[in-house]
C-alpha cells in the first residue's frame, strides 16, 4: 500500500486543543502562534488531506492555550486554559460551544483537492 503523508499545518501552534469531528474532521483549536495566544482554529479534512481556517467570525471570544475541548451533540465545548495574561479560565462559558463543522462542510466544494 502506498503511504499518504499529511500537509504541513499552514501555521505552527502548541499548547492547542484538538478534537476528531464527524470521523473527518480534526479541528485543532486555540493555543500560541507567533508568540501569541490565539482564539482561531484550523480544520484538517482527513478525505481530502486539507487544512482550512473557519472566518474570524468562527474565532473563540476569547484566546486561550493550555485549555481542553469534547464534541457534545456535534458541537465543539472549549473550557479552562489560560488567557493571553496567563490567568487561569475556570470555563468556556455558552461563548465557546460553537460549530465550525458547519462552516467544514459548507466549503467541501471549494477546497482545493489535488492531493
């Protein structure tokens, strides 16, 4: 069987959460870029080996690392972490359950599939 390799991240983070959506999605979700902490996320298509990044309207109210995330009813929890000042966050908070998996399987047509 001929390997498949996976695409680069389009952008290094650490101290991100990840969560496997639907069996297709990997959705990798805050953490530190560029020296800062970050509210976005980026979505990897297992099927068509490719990431994307939802609008800024998608992005967390609020930046964290350190944090955990579930999938609750196809939805994405994100709680705890520390903020950009390093302070502790207790919860998420009903801001970030959100739904990036819409905005995944919405764009399917509009991705670029040559792998």
């Amino acid at each position: 069987k001929t390997p498949t390799y996976l695409r680069n991240m389009p952008e290094v983070r650490h101290c991100a959460a990840a969560v496997l959506v639907k069996k297709r999605f990997l959705v990798v979700i805050g953490g530190d870029k560029d020296n800062s902490v970050t509210a976005s996320c980026l979505i990897y298509d297992i099927w068509y080996n490719h990431w994307s990044s939802p609008p800024v309207s998608m992005d967390m109210n609020e930046a964290r690392r350190h944090h955990t995330a579930a999938v609750l009813d196809g939805k994405i929890v994100v709680a705890g972490g520390r903020d950009r000042d390093s302070d502790l966050l207790t919860s998420g908070g009903e801001d970030q359950v959100y739904d990036v998996i819409y905005y995944a399987l919405e764009s399917v047509e509009c991705i670029d599939v040559d792998v």
